[in-house]
C-alpha cells in the first residue's frame, strides 16, 4: 500500500507545482500516456464488440431464415434465381452498350 500513497503524494507534488517547467513535463508525460492508453482500450473495445457481432452472424442458424409463425423461408430459391438472372441480363445490357454506343444529339446546339 506504500507504493499508492507514494503514487498519490508525488500527483499532489507535481500538482501544486504544475508552473514549474520539470513538473509540467511530468504533467504532460501523464497526459500523453492517459491519452495513449484510452485510445488503446477505445480500439480494443471496437474491436472486441465487432468480433462479438461477427461471431453471433457466423452462429445464425437456419430459423432465422424462416419467418415466425408461418414456417415459409424467407429466402426463396426461384426469387433468388430471378435476381441474379436479372443482374446478368443487365450486365449484357451494360456490356452491349459499352461496345456500340447510342448517337445522342448535343441538346445544346
């Protein structure tokens, strides 16, 4: 318990003499590390809640994808299906486009 009350009377020391240039190093030495070391648990507390949220998305299992009550999945094979056959004909449509493109006359002449 000597090393906390030694702790606290150098604070109140270099404190009460916080005009004088080798206690205001002090001071500023103990505000960049309080900085340093709450930027460090900020980013380790970000990091530990986005590694819990990922971990809970990869734990999912199979009833979230039923809706409640009606037991009719969420997700449709056949939809599905449609969307990405739908995303492909626009790629053949961008893709056609970018070959021949359209004669659009100049609005401003």
């Amino acid at each position: 318990m000597t090393w906390l009350t030694n702790i606290w009377n150098t604070a109140r020391e270099v404190w009460s003499f916080r005009h004088e240039p080798e206690h205001f190093r002090k001071l500023a030495d103990f505000y960049w590390r309080a900085l340093l070391v709450l930027a460090a648990l900020t980013i380790m507390g970000f990091a530990a809640y986005g590694m819990m949220k990922f971990m809970d998305s990869l734990t999912a299992n199979e009833d979230l994808l039923v809706a409640s009550g009606t037991g009719v999945p969420l997700l449709n094979q056949r939809d599905l299906q449609a969307t990405l056959e739908g995303f492909e004909a626009r790629r053949a449509r961008y893709e056609a486009l970018k070959v021949s493109t359209p004669n659009i006359a100049d609005p401003s002449r």
